[in-house]
C-alpha cells in the first residue's frame, strides 16, 4: 500500500510538472508573438514628437499599441486591451492590428475604419472574447486629429494656449469591438496647436492601485500632464511611468501599462 501511495503521488507530481512546462511553453509563444508585433520605434512626423511604451503586468499582457503611416504626413495611432491572455488574447491582437492596417490603406475615415473592423471582429472572434480600442489618426497638415473610442479609456488632451488639461469627450457609441455587429462610432476632432499634448493609455494607468487599496486615478494624471509645461513627449512618457510605479509602491502591477504621448511642436 505505501509503495502504491508513493507511485500515485509520484504520477500526480510528474503530470503538474509536465502541465507546468506546456503552461509556460505556451506564455513563451505568446510573449514572441506579442513583442514582435509591437512598434520597434515611433513614427517621425512632421510637427508631432510621438514616444509610447507597453509593461506587461505578467508575461504576456493584453495590452497593445501600434502605428499606421497612411500617405504623407498621416499616422494613425492605436491603443488597445484585449480580454484574452496568453496565446489566445495574443492572436486576437495579431487579427486587430491586421484589420486595422488594412483597412487604413483605404484612406476611409475615421469612424468608417472603427465600423468595418467592428463587423469584422464579430464575426470572427469567438464569443465573450473584445477589444477595448482607440483609434486616432494624427494630420501633419493641418495639425489635426480626429480619433475614435471603443471603450477605451478618455485621451487626455493639454491645450498650450488655455494652460488647462481635460479629458477628450468622444462621440458616438463606446461599445468595445466585438461585443455587438451594428455600433454606430463616431469621430472626435481636435485642431491642435504648438505646445498641445494629447496622452492616450489604456486603463492600467490609471486604476493603478496601492497597498493601502487607493486607485491612482484620472486627477493625477490631469495634474501631472498639465504640469508638464514644455516637458517633450520621451520626458513625459517616463515621468507618468515613474510616478505611477511610484505611487504603487510595492503593491503587485495588477494590470498592464500602455501610454502614448504625442506633442505638438
């Protein structure tokens, strides 16, 4: 009886360890896959300087940001948080970042590229599965952008010429992509001028919690960009990072981290 005791306890440690190393063959997978589909620098475009930066909170998060050059002049930017973790939510970014790439090279509008990738999400991920999404794209031209939020969190935006910060109210519906076929998107348009920041980021940001469960919460932020004076946008990326872990402490990253900032020149 002890030998068969010590066979079966022997069999049972042999399976978890063997799940363990499937577990952390497929967070490998993920994590490549994940990395290698996320910008290797920011864009140079005239009369913006653009920095962005992604923390997982695990190995493999389900955050993710990307950038689109559409013609001269034209970027387009993207924030987004995928439900799924590990391979799953890693191929569901991949399908996002495609759809979105895509149809980008039409030259559709704003909402019009939010609506189709919609659609096309729902009918190809399967159910329970969404992106919580921000599509922006950035005009040199005319130092324009005009974005669009599906459940994303509110972009803060720092006007140079009133020295105040607010969060950008966007229109339409908010729904994340994937969760309904029909949504109605639409666009937001902001004419910016020299000194304006625009700081777009996903929800780790701010329900960042510490220790003492205490939320970081949208009025640091706002204070921190509209402290930000002539702060370029690498300088401010790194100090919303730092005061962020900071406020954490030794709490553990709940959640991923993704921020880009564009300032205008």
């Amino acid at each position: 009886a002890n030998q068969g005791a010590v066979a079966i306890e022997n069999a049972r440690l042999f399976q978890e360890n063997l799940e363990k190393q499937r577990m952390e063959e497929e967070l490998n997978i993920a994590r490549d896959l994940q990395m290698s589909m996320l910008p290797a620098r920011c864009p140079q475009v005239e009369g913006f300087d653009i920095a962005a930066l992604s923390t997982p909170a695990r190995e493999v998060g389900g955050d993710f940001f990307d950038f689109i050059e559409i013609g001269e002049g034209k970027v387009g930017l993207i924030v987004g948080d995928v439900t799924g973790k590990s391979v799953s939510g890693a191929l569901v970014m991949s399908a996002a970042r495609s759809v979105f790439r895509m149809l980008s090279e039409e030259e559709l509008s704003v909402e019009d590229i939010m609506i189709r990738a919609n659609r096309r999400a729902k009918k190809d991920m399967k159910s329970g599965m969404f992106v919580a999404l921000l599509y922006a794209l950035l005009n040199s031209k005319d130092r324009s952008v005009s974005l669009c939020s599906a459940g994303q969190t509110q972009p803060v935006y720092y006007s140079a010429v009133d020295d105040k910060t607010t969060l950008v109210q966007t229109e339409g519906d908010r729904f994340p992509i994937g969760i309904l076929e029909e949504v109605e998107y639409k666009e937001t348009f902001l004419h910016l001028a020299p000194g304006d920041k625009l700081v777009l980021y996903t929800d780790g940001i701010v329900e960042a919690m510490n220790d003492k469960q205490e939320i970081y919460g949208f009025e640091r932020l706002l204070d921190l960009v509209n402290s930000s004076g002539s702060t370029d946008a690498k300088s401010l990326l790194n100090e919303i990072m730092r005061q962020v872990k900071e406020f954490v402490g030794e709490a553990p990253q709940s959640d991923d981290l993704t921020v880009i900032v564009v300032s205008v020149k």
